[in-house]
C-alpha cells in the first residue's frame, strides 16, 4: 500500500474529514488533499504530527503495520541484560583488583624503608661525615671591607 492510501485509510478509520484532520494537525484541507492524491508527500514533521494525532507509530502510518525487527528485539535486549551485568561486575572486580595491588606495593614500600642508624654512644665518627671542599683563597671580611688573601 502506497503511502497516499495509507494516510486516507488512516483518516477514514478514525472518521474525520479532511477538514478536521488539517484543523488538528495545524494544516490545510488541501495539503491533506495532495497527501491522499499523492501529489506531494507530507514533511517529515507533518509525518510526525499526524503519528502523535493518531497515536500510532511513523512505521504503523507509512507502512500499515510495526516492523518486525520491534518485536525481535525485545528478547534480545532481555539476553543481554545478563552480559551487561556481568561485564560491569568483571569491570568493578578489576578496579577492586588494581585498588588491592596498588596498596600492597605502597605499604610494603613503607615497610621496607629503614630509619636512620643511631651511632654508637653518641659518637659520630669522622668517616660517617660528609664533608665539603671550600676555596679559602679569597675571603672577604665584612667588618672593614678589607679582602684577606691567604698565602
């Protein structure tokens, strides 16, 4: 059935002139004419708001009956139902997994660190100093602004 004739059958079966029907819908008569007669077809939002009049679908109203391919999906949506939630659990179980190891490798980190050995009796042996090389050639005396250059 051609869309011409579905759009006047649709008309006819909820009893209404094409008069009342452009009235509704925001149209003219003879836009609803030129539809039926096949002259031009109806925009999209034309399409769509003679859908919303009727209560119907655009499927029901161009092709007469929903396609099939609605009715298959239900049960395949309900299938996968079961593997979405399973996928999210595996996901969370990892992150769980990655959050566990990632805080064993920070406390055994922690653990393994070593405080400072204590010298023994308070003493500090001069090759456990670090020690550092000053040039003393040029030392500048702040007090008088005198330069000492030691020999």
């Amino acid at each position: 059935m051609e869309l011409k004739e579905r759009l006047a059958e649709v008309r006819m079966e909820h009893r209404l002139t094409q008069e009342e029907l452009a009235d509704k819908i925001g149209v003219t008569r003879q836009s609803i004419s030129k539809w039926e007669r096949g002259v031009i077809s109806p925009s999209a939002i034309n399409l769509i708001a003679l859908g919303k009049f009727y209560g119907i679908s655009l499927d029901v109203l161009v092709d007469g009956e929903p396609p099939a391919v609605e009715q298959e999906e239900a049960p395949l949506r309900k299938k996968q139902l079961p593997l979405k939630i399973m996928g999210a659990a595996a996901a969370a179980a990892l992150v769980l997994l990655v959050s566990a190891s990632s805080v064993v490798t920070i406390v055994s980190a922690v653990a393994k660190e070593k405080e400072p050995e204590e010298p023994e009796d308070n003493i500090i042996w001069t090759d456990d100093m670090v020690t550092e090389d000053i040039d003393l050639s040029q030392v500048e005396d702040w007090t008088d602004g005198v330069t000492i250059i030691d020999p």
